[in-house]
C-alpha cells in the first residue's frame, strides 16, 4: 500500500509538472513508441507510470554514484535548464555543462584540462592581487579573457584532471555530440529525453518531457537529490575491474 501510494504521489508530482506532454506524433522516434500513452489534439502523451519506473532506476544509479564518490556531470544546453541546472549542479559540488557543448569535452579532455587550468590560475593571479602589476588595460583584456573562459568553462572547475563517471543530459537529441562523446569513452548516461528522442543507446533514459522548467526543475531535483543521499552515506568501495 505504502509503496502504490508513493508511486501515485510521484506521479501526480509530474502531471503538476506537465512531464506527460511530448512533442507532435509526427516528431515521435520509434525507440520511444513504448513509452507513450496516447495521442491528444496531436500531442503525444507520456506514460508516466511507466516514465516513473526509468526514474527510479535512474535514481538508483545516481544514488551508487554518489555513494561511491564517482562524478556526474550534468549537461544541459537548452535555455530554460540553464538556471535550474547550475543551481543543482552548484548545490551539490558537482560539474555541469551549460550552453553549447564544446567538441572534445570528453574525447579530447586533454587539452579541455590546460583551458579549465589557465582560467584557474587567472582567476587565482586575480584574487590574489598580482594582476595588479599590468596596466589598467591589460588588466581589462585579461578581465575579458577570464570572463570568456568562464563561460565556456567555468562548470568545469570542479571536474579535476579526471573524465566524469557519468553523465546527466537535459534532451539528448539536442545533446548528440556529448552522448556520443560519453559513448565513445565508455561513460554512462542519464537522460532526460523528450518523444523525439533516440533512447535506444541512453543507459538510463527518464522518457518526459524535457523543455517545460517545472518538468526539468523536477527531474533535476529528483537526480541530484539521489546523488547527494549517496554522498551523505558511508563511501562504498568501486567494485574491482575484472
């Protein structure tokens, strides 16, 4: 009883999200024909009972993730996640990926790690005052040079010198490059992903909407609060590699 009662709770959360609504049946990707409910008005309609079970795995994982001190990374470029994202993000010291995806995030980490460390040590030389020993307009253009890095890498400071372990995408069709890049590196990816969406090769795809800000406030808020539960817990040992 208890367990149906939670299940229906959460699922009445996202009806109050509009997680059900997806796109157009036109727009629909066959990998998704599974996991809508019907057709209104030409709006296909999630089903979100089942959208709650691919939640709940997807919580599960984020939750060992966090247990045992793994990274997740949350990508999203969409304008209405940007906020909501860098909020959660933030909250629970974790990386994020706001606004475009920069090529070789992943796959050509290496050289993303000398941007992310050249924006470290100007921000440091800035805080610590030893800028002040440029003029009053080479301090401005290393200000611009900053404020550059920083938009583009600026999610990135808390990453370290290692790949994340995984990945939390708002829309993966809009996402492609990061999905694949995961994909390539062998890193596990959690979506958010709409009815126009391949959801055939995502590891953990969460099948809703993924533009409204409530829908995304939620699932976000669903995600990182896994994760930190698995972070206020005992650290777990990594299983060894065969």
């Amino acid at each position: 009883m208890n367990t149906e009662t939670t299940e229906q709770t959460n699922v009445d959360r996202m009806l109050d999200a509009g997680a059900h609504y997806g796109l157009s049946k036109s727009r629909r990707h066959p990998t998704n024909q599974k996991n809508i409910f019907g057709t209104k008005q030409r709006t296909d309609i999630f089903d979100l009972e089942k959208t709650e079970q691919y939640l709940e795995k997807a919580k599960e994982f984020a939750k060992k993730l966090g247990a045992e001190r793994k990274v997740l990374m949350f990508v999203g470029g969409k304008p209405e996640s940007h906020r909501i994202i860098e909020s959660a993000a933030t909250a629970i010291e974790t990386p994020y990926c706001i606004g475009r995806w920069i090529g070789g995030t992943l796959t050509n980490f290496s050289e993303i790690k000398k941007r992310v460390a050249l924006l470290k040590k100007l921000e440091a030389d800035k805080e610590s005052g030893v800028l002040g020993k440029y003029t009053k307009f080479e301090r401005l253009q290393i200000d611009r040079q900053i404020e550059k890095l920083h938009a583009m890498y600026g999610g990135l400071l808390g990453l370290g010198d290692k790949l994340p372990h995984a990945l939390f995408v708002i829309d993966p069709r809009r996402e492609a490059i990061a999905v694949e890049e995961a994909r390539a590196k062998g890193i596990p990816v959690i979506a958010v992903a709409n009815t126009d969406c391949n959801i055939a090769h995502i590891d953990y795809p969460i099948p809703a909407n993924d533009s409204a800000p409530k829908s995304l406030r939620f699932f976000v808020s669903e995600i990182s609060a896994a994760y930190q539960e698995g972070l206020s817990g005992p650290a777990t040992p990594s299983p060894a590699k065969a």
